[in-house]
C-alpha cells in the first residue's frame, strides 16, 4: 500500500513536465510570432480563429507592426472597427481623461452623463425627424438581442425575419436569425422558434428584387402569419456574405411591407455604420428610416461599445430593469464613441468615404484586366465599404475560393492585412480606416496587385 502511494506522486510529475516540454521554447523567446502561436495553441479555445498568424505589437492609423517587427498596411481595421485607425489621438485623449475620473460605475447602478452625451448625439445622427431614444451595450450581437426584445415588446409579437446571408452575431437567437452555416452555426444548433428566412435579392443565383419580395409574400403564406411578426431585419449592406447592398427598392418595398402590417423594421448597422459607406448609416443611401438601428464597431474607435436607436415610443416598450448589463455604456468607451464620431464630423470622413470607394473602384478594374482577367467578376459595395468577387471564368462565375485564399496570404506575406467574405468564401472585403493617407492606400494596392499575380502564379503552377 506505501508502493502505491509512493509512485502516483512520480506519475503525476511525469505528466506535469510532458504537458510543458510541448512548447518548450516559450520562455525563453516570448515575443516571436511562432513562440505566441504555441502559447495560443495551448491555452485558447480553438473555436476562436485568427486571420493572420502575425501578433500585434503596436499600430498607428493604417499601419501596424507585429512583435518582430515587421510592418503592415491595415486594409481590415479590426473588422471595420476603425473607421478612425488605429489610435486616433482625439479617442486616445478622450478615453484617458475619461479614466482619470472613473472607468465604470454600471450605469444601472449610478448613471454618468458620457452616456447621456452619447445617446443624444446618436439621437441626432439617426435618419427621421421623429423623437428617438438609444440603449447602450457592448457588443453587436448584444445590440441585436435587444432589438429584438424591443421590438417584441413593442408589438407584442414573436416572429422575426431575417434574410439569406445575413449575419447579426454569435449568441444562439443571433444565430437563429444569421443566414450562414459555416462556421458560425455549424454543429451547434437547435436555434430558437418564431425566426424565418426570407431570400435576399442576387444576381449570382438569378434572384431579383421581385423574386426576393415574392418570396417574402409567399412566407407569409406558408410559416410567418403577419400578424405574429414583430420585426424584419437586415443589414443594408450584407457582411459577412459578401459586401453586397440591398436595393434600394427592395429596402423601400421592406419599409411599405412593414408599415401595412405594422411590423418593425431594423436596419443591421453594426458593420455598415459611422461612415464606412459615405453616410452615418448605410441605409441612409435609400432614403428609407428604419423603426430601430443597431450599432456597434466603429461607433467608438476600438473599443467595445454597441447600441441601439430607434423611435421613442418604440424604445420605451420594455419596463424599467427589462433593458441594461452590466458594462453597457462604459463610460470610457463612451467618451471614446464621443471623441471618434468628433473625429469624423471634423475631418470630413464622410466625403472622404465615398472619395476612397470611387478610387478603390477604378484601382480594382484596372488592375483586374490587367493582371487577372475574367477573374475578377464584380467589384460592389457603397462608399468605401466594398468588395472584390473572384472567380474561375466569366462564363460560369464559378467561385474561386482558391484564389481568393492565395491573395489574401500573399498580401499577408508582402505586408498587406487583408480578409476574405462571401457565402462561398471567394471576395476581398476593404474597411481600410478613412484617416489612411493617399500615399498608404496606394502603397496597399500596389501590394495588392502584386499579390494577385503571386497567387495567379501560384495556382497555375
């Protein structure tokens, strides 16, 4: 019996140093990219992707240089978080004066005027000449989730419709009503009841806009009773599947759809927002007002801060305590969001938006014929939030994820931080920050071009 006892010590500490010598050069160099990606590889859920197997050491507006120093061009922005670049010194001041005061109190428990602040200039910002009201939270798919109690307060309805290739985030009723499997919903369902799927208008699968409104007419026929429908909800400008804009007919045929049957509209601003496509909100572009918007990223230069606005007496359906959390609002990500939308009022960004889309187009059309033709089969978007679509040939568009997968790691390779899109993974999405100089957005696309002819030659090879 002492034997026994004596050799599980010597198992266990056996076990301990296997368990450490898997990366066992950690220690000894811990700012290398290959030594962190062994660290992350040991302690991170693997659920959680990265892009880029760089880690970032320091950034500045577009530019950012990773642990060993090598720099990049930022062409991502931290998933269009940075409309303002990295660092902008008006939201850097503003959060560091902010933190010299308090950094969190819960608003629920003793309120703070930054959000107060904040709130009224979203009030303002917001299409509609109707009286407004916003919630503060944290993180889009949060925003999404209490737009959709609102709206169900509001309307004393359960359904929601959402739409093909829709994202609205991560959490299980974001997922229900996001309208792409992988990998954000793939292995994890059931979701929850009452969300419907309506098509979304594509020129790839031949759906016009009055094939999706029939589709739409036709759901009611089948599963979504209108009268049990609380809200419609898209992004007006599609994310994740790809960059492509709703028609603006089709986001005004939405707005009539709503209206005569008193369903709510929510316009998905978290990507789109803050100046990325030439206006505050994409769905500006349309001339159509949403019953309520949800954003996020960009509202507060980097840091993490969402909401949602919407009609007064829409946003005061839900009893008080029915809204909230605990880090909603924080108040120096407020005076972030304060500072960044400052930032954009006093540096034109808006102009300066649909300024870099027109160029960006003209760059990308060019340098498609040029170096890759009848490759590269559509260039949309709105304003400066755009994409690049890659396929096999013209005469089938079949998708070349391929490709796009090789342009995206020679970019990588040459100094260029890029990201991928699109149902079928096969488009290059731009949310370069708007504060990049001429000279570093021509600096990427030339790095750009090179890289599409390094993954030509790589996959004709």
């Amino acid at each position: 019996m002492s034997n026994t006892v004596k050799k599980k010590p010597r198992k266990a500490a056996a076990a301990s140093k296997a368990k450490i010598a898997i990366v066992p050069d950690v220690a000894r160099d811990p700012q290398t990219n290959a030594a962190l990606i062994a660290r992350r590889e040991a302690a991170v859920a693997r659920g959680v992707a990265s892009a880029a197997p760089v880690f970032a050491s320091h950034a500045e507006n577009a530019e950012l240089w990773d642990v060993e120093g090598n720099r990049y061009i930022d062409f991502v922005g931290g998933i269009a978080v940075l409309n303002t670049g990295h660092r902008h010194p008006k939201v850097v001041a503003a959060a560091k004066a902010q933190e010299d005061h308090y950094t969190h109190t819960s608003f629920q428990v003793v309120p703070y005027e930054p959000y107060i602040a904040l709130a009224e200039k979203l009030n303002d910002l917001a299409p509609g000449d109707h009286a407004k009201k916003s919630l503060l939270v944290t993180t889009g798919a949060e925003a999404v989730e209490n737009a959709v109690k609102i709206a169900r307060a509001a309307t004393g309805r359960p359904g929601i419709i959402a739409f093909t290739g829709g994202y609205h985030g991560r959490t299980l009723l974001t997922l229900g009503m996001t309208g792409k499997i992988s990998p954000y919903k793939k292995d994890v369902g059931p979701f929850p009841s009452d969300i419907f799927r309506a098509p979304f208008p594509s020129v790839r699968d031949g759906i016009t806009v009055q094939d999706a409104l029939t589709g739409l007419q036709n759901l009611f026929l089948t599963d979504a009773q209108p009268e049990r429908i609380a809200a419609i909800i898209i992004e007006p400008v599609l994310g994740e599947a790809g960059y492509t804009p709703v028609p603006f007919e089709m986001m005004q045929a939405l707005r009539d759809i709503c209206d005569t049957h008193g369903i709510m509209l929510i316009a998905d601003e978290i990507q789109a927002g803050f100046g990325r496509t030439g206006t505050w909100f994409a769905v500006e572009h349309s001339g159509v007002v949403p019953d309520l918007i949800t954003v996020a990223k960009s509202m507060a230069g980097g840091y993490p801060l969402a909401g949602v606005i919407g009609r007064a007496e829409v946003m005061d359906a839900m009893i008080p305590g029915g809204l909230g959390g605990t880090y909603g609002g924080n108040p120096v990500a407020c005076a972030a969001a304060l500072a960044a939308i400052e930032a954009i009022e006093e540096e034109g960004l808006l102009a300066r938006s649909t300024e870099l889309g027109e160029h960006f187009r003209a760059r990308f059309a060019e340098i498609g014929a040029r170096v890759a033709p009848f490759r590269m089969w559509d260039i949309r978007g709105l304003g400066a939030m755009l994409a690049v679509e890659f396929v096999t040939d013209f005469d089938s568009a079949a998708p070349d994820a391929a490709l796009t997968k090789a342009v995206v790691a020679h970019a990588l390779k040459r100094g260029l931080i890029l990201l991928s899109c699109g149902m079928h993974g096969n488009a290059v999405r731009i949310m370069v920050p708007l504060t990049a100089s001429d000279g570093i957005i021509e600096e990427g696309l030339a790095i750009f071009e090179a890289a599409l002819v390094d993954a030509m030659a790589e996959l004709q090879a």
